[in-house]
C-alpha cells in the first residue's frame, strides 16, 4: 500500500501547517527532568495521528512510533 506521509520529518511539517495556531512552546514535564508540548498540543497530535491511520494516510506503525 502506498501512503501519503512516510516518514516522520513529514508528518511534524504537515502537522505544523495543519495547525498552525497551536502554541510550539514546551513546558517542564511531570517527571521536572525533560520538556514536554502544552496539553492542546499534544491532544491535537494524537487525535490526527489517529485519524491520518484510520484514513490510510500513514501507516500503522508509523502512527505507534511517532513523536512531536
């Protein structure tokens, strides 16, 4: 099957333009030893994650292995 997005340097530049109103800022994580995206943000990556997988549009397991 071939599909749309392939690789993950694409889907955060499609992800970028799709929302572009989503804040980019990174907040301290629970764990006070890394960074993490705002709460929207991270919601909004999930849920398009999930649908870009159910449309075809990426692969399964691109959907599992992705990262903002």
């Amino acid at each position: 099957m071939k599909y749309r997005i392939t690789n993950q340097r694409q889907l955060k530049r499609e992800f970028w333009q799709t929302f572009p109103n989503l804040q980019r800022r990174r907040i301290t994580d629970y764990s006070g030893n890394g960074k993490m995206h705002v709460t929207d943000t991270r919601v909004t990556w999930c849920d398009w994650l999930d649908a870009l997988s159910r449309d075809g549009d990426i692969s399964q397991e691109l959907a599992q292995r992705a990262t903002l």
